[in-house]
C-alpha cells in the first residue's frame, strides 16, 4: 500500500524523535540512530513508494541532525547494507 510505505518509515521515527528528544536537549546529550534502507541513497525502479518513504526518513534525519545542532544531541542514519546504484551488492 503506497501510504503505508510512504508514512511508516517517517512517523515512527518522528513520533520517537519527539518523544525523546526533550529529555536530551535538556540534559545537553543524546543520539539518535535511524536504521535506514540503502533506498534512501539510490533510486531503483518497480519500488515507488517504498524508495520515497525511506527518502523522507533520511530527509527527516538530515533535518533533525541540523535543527539539533550545538544541543548535545547527535543525529545518525545507519544504512542497513551495502547497495550502489548497478543493484545489490553482496558482502562476505
């Protein structure tokens, strides 16, 4: 379902973001990791939706890591996989 795959990756780590992120402004540290899809990087074709959903996590991720800056507070985005733009890449 096209929003299902766009909404999910994005409001639940926007939901979390909020929740927690009061309590590390206000202590002066934090991280926050988002496990991302290599789809966030690379654009294939047959999955629309799903790439665009996982581009508005990265872009939120991007977002938050700026609007957070000089708090204490770190923003990272770990890609699940190695994936370069030919296809999958597999590694030993």
């Amino acid at each position: 379902d096209l929003k299902l795959n766009l909404a999910a990756p994005f409001m639940a780590a926007m939901w979390v973001t909020r929740a927690f992120v009061p309590a590390m402004v206000a202590r002066g540290s934090g991280c926050i990791v988002n496990v991302q899809s290599p789809a966030a990087y690379c654009a294939f074709g047959g999955a629309t939706g799903y790439i665009a959903g996982r581009w508005a996590l990265r872009g939120l991720s991007e977002a938050t890591r700026a609007d957070l800056h000089g708090t204490g507070v770190h923003v990272q985005v770990c890609a699940w996989c190695r994936m370069c733009c030919m296809g999958t890449v597999a590694y030993p």
